[in-house]
C-alpha cells in the first residue's frame, strides 16, 4: 500500500521544497513529519513548497502532516507557503478547504 | 575345592595341556612364596607377558595385578579354608592398558591336603563391566528425571497397568507411586468420558500397531485424586523394549498457562467492549424521530472493532425548533481521536442552542479545536432542516472539509449539496458557506464519510462517481432510507472484500410524504 511512497527535502537559498510521491496516509505520517522539520531547520529560504504533484492518494492525516502542519509552522516562522498539486491530490485539497495554499502558476 | 566333575578318574592323555592351552580363559600358577610356575597361552595374552620371561619371576610384580591388603588376606583365608575365592581385579599390562578380569583363585594341595600352591583362572570383563556401567549410568539419568522432572511421568504396560509413576506425578495427581503402581491408569487419571476411548485406542494400538497419538504432543484432560479435572499437556512415547509394548507418558499441568490465555482472551474482550461503548458514547444511542423523515444510518468501525474510529453522527432539535443532522470524521483513531470527537459533537449541540447558521456553528467547532490545542484535524458536515409553513422543508449546509452530502430526487437525479469549506482544526482563518437545498417528499439527503469513497480494491478506489450511480439507481427504485443506507454499506463491503481499513458512516434522510414538523 505504501511501497510506493518517498519523500524527498530540497534546500535552496531562495526556496526550500518538501517532494512526496505516492500514497500518504497514516503509515508515512512520521517520514513526512521528519522531512518537513528538516525542511524548517535553520538556516532557512523564505520560501516553503510542498510538491504533491507526483502523489496518488491523500488522505486525512497525509493532509495534515503534509499541509497543515508546514503551513502552521510557516505562518509562525514568517515563510512564504505553496503546494504544488496533482491530480492524486487535487480532490482531497479541494475537499478540505486546504486548496488555497495551491500555487497555481508554475515555479522552477 | 569341591568337585572335580564326572569322569575325573580316567582323564585321556594330554586332556590338561590341551585345556590349558586352549581354553579361553587365563590360567596361572604359583608357588606359595608367589612365584610363577606357570601361565597358559591366554595368560600371557591377557596379562601381556611373554610365559619365558615370566616364570619363575614374582607374580605380584610380573602381572600388574592390583589388589588390596584386605583382598589379599581374604585370598589367603579363603584358601587356607579349603574354598574358592572369586571376584574381579583389576590389571595394568606393560602398555599401560587396563583390564578388570573375573577371577578364581583355587589352592593347590598336596596329597596329605597342605597348600602348596595357587592356580588363578581369569577371564577378561572389561567390556562386559563397562556395558554394565553404563547400564547404571543411565539407569541413574533415567531415575533422576524421574526423581526430579518437572514433568509428570507415567509409564503403563500393555495392559494399562501402571508401572512407573514419578514425583511430579505424584504432586500433580495426589496419588503416591505405591498407591498406584499395577493399577489401571484409565481408572486412576483418565477422566471418566474418556477411558473407554483410551482403553480402546491401546487395545487398537496393541491389535494393529498404528497409535494416533505416539509421539504427538497433545491437550488434553486429565483427573487427580479428588476428582479436578484440569487441562494437561501429554507426549506418549512407547518404551522400545523387547516384549510386549509399554509407555511413557510424559504430563505438564496447563491450567495456568490456560488461565493466562484466558485472562488474555478476557482482556482483549474488555478492551473490545471498552471501545465499543467509548465509541457508541458517541454515537446517538437511539435516533430521535425526526417529523416528516425518515431517518437511517450505516456504521462501521476500521479494523477489528477493538479502536475507536474517527467517524461520528448527530440527530438533534436545536432551540428554534429545527432539527440538526451532523456528520464527521476526527482525524485518526483510538482515545485521543475519541476525545476530539467527543469535544466536537457536544461543541456542536451546545453552539447550535445559540447560533442559527450552520457555518457559524462550525466555525465554533473550529474555535474549540483551535482552543483545545489538539493537534488534530477534523471534517464535519452540518445540515439544519427547516419548514416554513407552506410545507416546503428547506436543508441548509455548511461544510468543513468534508466530502458534500448528495441530494437525490425521486427521478434518481443526484447532485452535491452546499459548498466545500475548510476543514476544522487547522487553520484560524476558514471558509465556510451556507448553502440551501430544497427537499420535495421522497428526496433523500444523503451524508457520508470519505471511508465510503475511500474504500479500496487493489489500486481502484471506490469513488464518488460509484457512488452517485448507486444512490441514483436506488433513488430511482424509490427505496426506502433504510435500504439506501444498508444499500451503500453492501456496496462498500463488496467492493473492498470487507477489509474495511478506514471507518465509514452513512447517514440517510429522507423526506416522508407527511408532512413536517
């Protein structure tokens, strides 16, 4: 059920980018909870984005852990806050509200 | 000296040295001062010494031959009396090698019957005392794990009779080893319902040689003296003797080890039952007749029932008069999940007795999850029913994070109801709308938990789309709440084979052609 899920941390000076790939849920909750304190470890970018275009399936504790969690933490630490969405991921951000954090023009 | 045997009087010529010279036993012969007069063909083998070098010589020193003071004296008395002395001594050769031999000291006499000499016949134990010795040796382990086991033995021949019975049994089943010896095991610990079967499976054994049970490990009951039965773990193993067949039973009380697991079993049972009243406390005991409805619901908890799942309902009056159908899903499981759905459900009936709008009683649900400062979020879907007085009944909803209820007409058309808003829990900041649905007699509203949609076969999920069609096909067969909501559950359950892995609840109101309030 999980094989397929990874996550990766890039660190950049201007953006720093939590990747996820697969299926989140309950059983990847603490990989991803490590990866994003990873991601706001100082010294930091100014700028936090969640990629979850290459993910297939998220649910209730893969939003909170993936979203809601790095959200909180960016509003505290002042970070500029995106997720890059998906179509394994665009429903599940579209039901809980939590698609306003969608960046909808492409970065690079 | 005794006899001579039969025939003595006339012995062929050359009878002697042909029996000294053959016979398979070593044969010395010395003068009282201990010299060696002579020494057969076996001696010098036995003993290592060529018959040249050695007659003539002291035995004593020559032959390597170790006795005692005590024995010695016992020798010499024994021969002085006439008699025969006997017993085993032990030999060193000249190559170090060691031999006990069975010997015979006889004297020799001359004819007015003084001692004159000594004749020693000796045949080689060696092997024979060794077998013998580990003969005792094992007889010794065997006794001791009798002696000391832990395990009850008992043995029985082919008749049943028992003929060993060890401590541990004796502790075990209140019998002593001399209480029972020779009496029939069956009578004595074979509880009543099952001697005959264990008489007839040893007459079977016996007739066929085939035992079901030999060498098996097996539970089984077994009675003591004051008629408890108790639970035993038995290893019948047969005694490889010649003769008729025997057995050793080999017996471990179990009685604690089965209260232990029973304990266990009772444990898990009580924590199962603790779940499931933690989880129907919150859940609506009864659902209230709600005028001009009919109401059903579906549950099922994830997993084994013995966690408390995240999914809740409500089905309430509020203070204007309207009623309030609420369902939600608490993010994860077990107490802490509990704890929040509990803090939900009641923030949602004691708000819905101040505030009207079903968004601004969810964004006091937020407020107090926020407030809690439970890390945890949370879906809920409102929807107040209102009539007016021109019998038209109109749902508001609002909905935070939660999949949209489905509003199903009569014609099996069925759409989303209201408007997604942002889940609960997470964020100060939420949106949240309020959105109105007309519903006509016969229209269902139909609110549920993403365990409905979620539900997985292999890399397929159930879907939203699957479930539009199967309350649109039911809708349009005008079934009742109850099978619609029992209707969605079996579809679930078939299509993800019942491993139902998240929990799910479904929530069905249907307008009733009476009319409301």
């Amino acid at each position: 059920m999980t094989e397929s899920f990874s996550v990766r941390v890039d660190r950049g000076d201007a953006v720093t980018t939590v990747t996820l790939t697969g299926e989140i849920d309950l059983t990847t909750r603490a990989a991803i909870d490590e990866a994003v304190a990873e991601a706001l470890a100082e010294p930091r970018a100014p700028r936090l984005v969640v990629d979850l275009r290459a993910v297939t399936f998220i649910d209730s504790s893969g939003l909170s852990a993936a979203i809601v969690v790095p959200a909180r933490a960016a509003e505290d630490a002042g970070l500029d806050f995106k997720v890059m969405s998906g179509p394994g991921a665009t429903r599940a951000l579209e039901v809980s509200g939590l698609d306003r954090f969608v960046q909808h023009d492409e970065i690079d | 000296m005794g006899s001579v045997g039969a025939g003595a009087e006339s012995w062929p010529s050359g009878f002697f040295e042909s029996l000294v010279a053959h016979v398979d036993a070593a044969v010395i012969c010395t003068d009282l001062a201990g010299a060696l007069l002579y020494c057969n063909p076996t001696a010098e083998r036995l003993y290592g010494i060529p018959a040249f070098e050695a007659i003539g010589r002291q035995s004593a020193d020559l032959l390597g031959v170790e006795v005692s003071q005590k024995t010695r004296a016992e020798i010499g008395a024994a021969l002085a009396r006439g008699e025969v002395w006997d017993g085993d001594v032990s030999v060193t050769r000249p190559d170090g090698t060691t031999l006990i031999l069975r010997t015979k000291d006889a004297g020799l006499y001359d004819t007015s019957g003084v001692l004159t000499g000594v004749v020693s016949i000796a045949i080689d134990v060696t092997e024979r005392r060794r077998t013998e010795d580990e003969l005792r040796a094992s007889d010794a382990r065997r006794n001791a794990m009798l002696e000391a086991g832990l395990d009850g033995i008992v043995s029985i021949d082919h008749q049943g009779l028992i003929t060993e019975f060890n401590p541990a049994a004796e502790a075990m089943f209140g019998y002593t080893r001399s209480d029972v010896l020779g009496r029939e095991m069956a009578e004595i610990i074979v509880p009543p319902a099952l001697q005959s079967a264990h008489r007839a499976g040893l007459r079977r054994y016996l007739e066929t040689g085939r035992g079901e049970l030999l060498g098996q490990r097996i539970e089984i009951s077994a009675v003591d003296r004051a008629g408890r039965e108790f639970p035993v773990e038995l290893a019948i193993t047969r005694i490889d003797l010649p003769g008729p067949p025997s057995f050793m039973g080999s017996l471990r009380d179990i009685s604690a080890r089965r209260a232990t697991e029973q304990a266990l079993l009772d444990s898990r049972e009580h924590f199962v039952h603790l779940a499931r009243t933690l989880q129907s406390s919150l859940l609506p005991p009864v659902l209230p007749e709600v005028p001009g409805f009919d109401v059903a619901v579906g549950y099922r908890p994830a997993g084994e029932g013995d966690e408390v799942g995240g999914d809740f309902y409500d089905l309430f009056e509020t203070a204007q008069g309207d009623w309030a159908v609420v369902i939600g899903d608490v993010q994860g499981k077990g107490a802490e999940a509990a704890a929040l759905t509990a803090l939900v459900r009641y923030t949602v009936r004691a708000a819905a007795m101040r505030a009207d709008r079903p968004s601004t009683i969810l964004r006091i649900v937020n407020d107090a999850i926020l407030h809690q400062r439970v890390d945890r979020l949370c879906t809920v879907a409102y929807a107040r029913l209102r009539s007016s007085s021109d019998d038209r009944v109109t749902a508001t909803l609002s909905v935070g994070g939660h999949p949209l209820p489905l509003h199903a007409r009569r014609d099996g058309d069925v759409r989303p109801a209201g408007r997604l808003g942002t889940l609960l829990g997470a964020l100060a900041d939420i949106a949240l709308d309020d959105c109105d649905v007309e519903l006509e007699p016969g229209d269902s509203l139909v609110l549920y938990t993403d365990g409905v949609t979620d539900a997985r076969a292999a890399a397929d999920q159930f879907g939203e789309d699957r479930l539009v069609a199967l309350i649109s096909r039911m809708a349009s067969q005008s079934v009742t709440a109850s099978e619609l909501a029992t209707g969605i559950e079996a579809a679930v359950a078939e299509f993800d084979d019942g491993r139902h892995r998240d929990d799910m609840a479904v929530v069905v109101l249907q307008r009733s052609n009476h009319p409301f309030g």
